[in-house]
C-alpha cells in the first residue's frame, strides 16, 4: 500500500510518500520568514502553506517515481496545530482524495512522531515509553503497541523546544532557539552554573520549564549589575544540561514504574546531538532498547504522518470527509 502524508500543523510544509516498508520521498519546506519576527506568525504560516502545498506535493510524488493513480490512500495531520495552517493541509488531502477517488485518514500530529521511529520499518519492541520533546510539546506517553497510548505527564508551563526559544531570545541568539543554543553550549562547561530541575518528585511525570527559563534570565541580571563577564557558552551549556537532566530522569523513572524496557524519543528537541548522546550512553548502561528517529525525522514531517496513517489504514480505519481540524487535538488513550 502506497500512502501519500500531508503536514502542514505548524511552520513547515511537507509530502512523503511510503510503502509497506520503506520512505519513498520526504520534502520539508520550512518558511524561514518567521524568524525575523522571534516566532511563528500563523497568519504568515498559513498563506505560506497555500503558496507551497501544491509544488511540494508534486515533487514528493516525483521524486517517489510513482504516478497518482499508484496512490492507494492519502494520510493528513488534523491536529494539533495552528488552525489556518491544518486547514490547508485538511483541504488539500480531501480534495486530492475525491479526485483520485482514494480513501484518506486524519492523524495526530503527536501520534506522528511516536511513530516517526517506524518510518522505515524497525522492528521496535513494545510496551515502550515515549517522549515527545518539541517546540510545542512536552509528553511522556505509556505505548502499549502501535495505536495504543496513555499519556502519563506532560508539561504544565513552557514546552522543552520554547524554553530553548525563549532562553535564546534572552541571551540575543535568534529564532529557532534550539540550534543556536546547542552551538553555543558545545562551546561551554554544562556544570559552570546551576539551574534549577523542576518536579523531580518520585511518580511525577509531568514538566515544568518556565522557572528554568527564568533562572537564566535572573542569572544574566545577576551578573550584569555585579558587572561580570557572562559567558554565552557556559550560560548555555548549563541550561542545556538542565533541560537534558530532567528528560532523562522523568524518562527513566517512567520506565521503571510501566516495568518498560524500551524508550523511543520524538520531536525537534531531540536532534540535539548532547540530548541524543546522554541517552543513547544511559541506554546501553541500563540495557534498555532505545530508538531515535534520523534527525531529519525529528522535526515536523510528512512521512512520520504518512507512517501512522499507515498504521490506522491497514486496521481499517478511515476518515469521514467531514473531518475538520482541531488544533487542540488530544492523543486518544487506551
């Protein structure tokens, strides 16, 4: 079965095609005028989309080398998202679905990128723990198997992905925050300044990353009225570690309390090459299975959407076409 994904819940537009084993084609087309602004504007995302929807599908069945006739089903984010941007990407795989006269299924955006580690088909073994790291999410998630969810924490503040924007802001780096910030830490001491980790209690799995956001900001003060040099790298590279610590031991106790032994990691915030290394290290020393997507899998995509809706599909599950966004979407639990 051959399935054409549609993402379009934030800033990037993309298209990818799969078959029952591998990616066939993965365009992401992300808009960069959102960083003169400091963060993403929806009404600029949502005009964006429209002007590239079209070309990055063509060229995602292209590069495929497959025609559209070969498309069995078509697979599309439905939330959660900004709303004017899930639309686009809603109409558009309605629209192409009726013409090809194709069935085609709404996926969780979220639910895409705990699956993003199949995309290629790896054999994972389940029950797992899943952590959804991103700009706009936080989530800790009990996964029985494929299509089986229970989100067990998540944060109740700043998402991981928005600390790192909002620290970069502080400092002056830029938007996205995320690279800019690693660039710098890989240049510092990650134990030069202290910051705080939140709800580090026992069998509390949720987050909390605003006061670590602003501890930075009351350090820099600190600092300038004492008229001390900062230091941008160690500055960063302790925030880092901070952000990092808490990952992993809210992850780790996870898995210890759902009697887990596998751990598969998901969104932006895990290209972080510090993040992905501290874990995969702890992984092997516990024994415990441990996925990552290729980082390019990581951010927003198509094919990670295309791989649920797959999922779904091959279960027999479609999508009425009077389906419409919902850009607070919740991930359904078992």
């Amino acid at each position: 079965m051959i399935v054409l994904g549609i993402e379009t819940s934030c800033d990037e537009t993309s298209a990818s095609l799969v078959d029952d084993t591998l990616i066939k084609s993965n365009i992401i087309a992300t808009q960069h005028i959102h960083e003169q602004y400091g963060g993403v504007v929806p009404e600029f995302a949502s005009r964006a989309h429209i002007q590239k929807i079209v070309p990055i599908v063509q060229l995602a069945v292209k590069n495929a080398g497959i025609s559209y006739q070969e498309i069995d089903s078509i697979a599309v984010t439905h939330g959660p998202g900004l709303a004017g941007s899930l639309l686009v990407g809603m109409c558009f795989a309605k629209s192409l679905a009726l013409r090809l006269n194709i069935p085609f299924i709404g996926v969780n955006h979220i639910e895409g990128h705990l699956l993003a580690v199949h995309a290629n088909e790896q054999d994972i073994q389940y029950p797992a723990i899943g952590l959804v790291a991103s700009g706009g999410h936080t989530i800790l998630v009990h996964i029985k198997s494929p299509l089986e969810y229970k989100i067990i924490g998540q944060t109740i503040d700043d998402a991981a992905g928005e600390a790192f924007d909002k620290v970069a802001k502080i400092i002056g780096l830029g938007y996205p925050g995320g690279p800019a910030v690693e660039n710098s830490a890989n240049q510092g001491d990650p134990n030069a300044i202290y910051f705080p980790r939140a709800l580090l209690e026992k069998n509390n799995f949720n987050f909390s990353f605003s006061g670590l956001k602003t501890s930075v900001l009351y350090y820099i003060e600190s600092e300038k009225r004492k008229n001390n040099t900062l230091s941008i790298p160690n500055i960063c590279a302790s925030f880092q570690n901070a952000v990092i610590d808490v990952l992993l031991k809210k992850s780790i106790q996870a898995l210890e309390q759902f009697n887990c032994s596998t751990l598969i990691l998901a969104g932006g915030v895990v290209r972080n090459n510090t993040l992905r290394k501290t874990f995969k290290e702890h992984c092997e020393n516990s024994k415990v299975n441990f996925y990552v997507p290729d980082p390019e899998l990581c951010t927003d995509n198509a094919a990670m959407i295309a791989r649920a809706g797959y999922y779904h599909l091959k279960n027999g599950e479609l999508s009425d076409f009077e389906l419409d966004a919902v850009p607070n979407l919740a991930l359904a639990g078992y």
